[in-house]
C-alpha cells in the first residue's frame, strides 16, 4: 500500500524552512517542517498531498456491516459528540425566544399537532413516522401515495420487504417497470 501511495503522489527533497505548522512542536520541540524529522534535504513522501479519505479506505479492517472504518468512526464520534456539546443551539440557545414556539415544536415534536404514528404495526409495534419522511411529506405532499407504504425514507421506495427487518425484497406492484430492477419482473 505504501508502495502504491508513494508511486501516485509521489516523493520531493524536503526543506525544513518551510514550516507545516505552528500550532504543534515535534518529539524535540521544534516546530513541525517538511522534512517530518528527516535530515534537511532528504527524499521525503509528499504525504501532506494524500487526502484524509484515502489514508482512511486504506484501512481495511471494518467492523461487521459498518461502510467506514474503525479509525473514520471513531473520528466521528468524538467530533460528532463534542460538536453537540458546544453548539449552543442545542444547548443554551435552545429555547423559544431563539427557535420561536413552532420552531421549538418542530424540533421536540418533529411538527406541530404532536406525533403521527404510523399505519398499523410495521416492525412489530407502533412505530412514529420518521422526520425525513415528515418533511417529504410537508414539502411535497404528492409524494403521498409513494411514501404510504414506506417506513424508512433512506430505504428505497419501491421496496416490498413483508418483514420490517428482513433483507430480502422484491418490487412493489407499481414499481415492477422501474429499470433499477433489472430482471427480477
């Protein structure tokens, strides 16, 4: 992988009067320079030049059903967590003089008028609908009858699972011409 990094962005002879950063002093505290270390004027991966996202899909060890690797999550939860924290919109600004009062029940309530449930018992018990498929429904209430069936907007609509939980699937009626599903008509 190293190999492969180094051969796409390639190596420079570093010059350690270019300073990275300030904010941080290395191992000897010196300010952080382009030689990461290394004797001035030596061959140095130009790692500065490697985007977060590849170091981080390099990384192949994934917990089991997780896109994002054990490094990308835990970067996301510290940084989600602290950032809820120290918003203080969600904390000493949430009140009503800041949101309004139909500000603050669209975000304790997800909309005015309380919770709506949704129909019968998709996963086994009542279920309040979700605040995506909430909002669809407020902004383009033509997505109704599209979005009656549907329990989880992120999922793809034209989904027919019987059980709430399970992966296997097939086209609902109406949805059966949609080229998305290929060969299974």
């Amino acid at each position: 992988m190293v190999g492969i990094l180094r051969e796409v962005y390639g190596q420079h002879q570093c010059d350690e009067s270019k300073i990275i950063t300030e904010a941080q002093l290395d191992d000897h505290g010196k300010q952080i320079n382009d030689c990461f270390g290394h004797p001035d004027g030596s061959i140095v991966d130009n790692i500065e030049d490697v985007d977060t996202v590849v170091g981080w899909l390099s990384e192949f060890a994934r917990p089991h059903g997780f896109a994002i690797s054990e490094t990308q999550f835990q970067v996301f939860i510290l940084n989600a967590s602290r950032r809820l924290f120290s918003d203080r919109f969600f904390t000493s600004s949430f009140r009503p003089e800041f949101y309004s009062k139909l500000g603050m029940e669209w975000v304790t309530n997800n909309g005015p008028g309380g919770k709506l449930m949704e129909k019968g018992r998709p996963n086994g018990h009542e279920m309040e609908i979700s605040p995506l498929k909430r909002a669809l429904l407020r902004t383009i209430p033509e997505l109704a009858p599209e979005l009656e069936p549907v329990v989880n907007a992120f999922d793809p609509w034209a989904r027919d699972r019987g059980e709430y939980y399970s992966l296997e699937w097939k086209p609902r009626a109406g949805a059966k011409s949609d080229p998305a599903f290929g060969d299974t008509q």
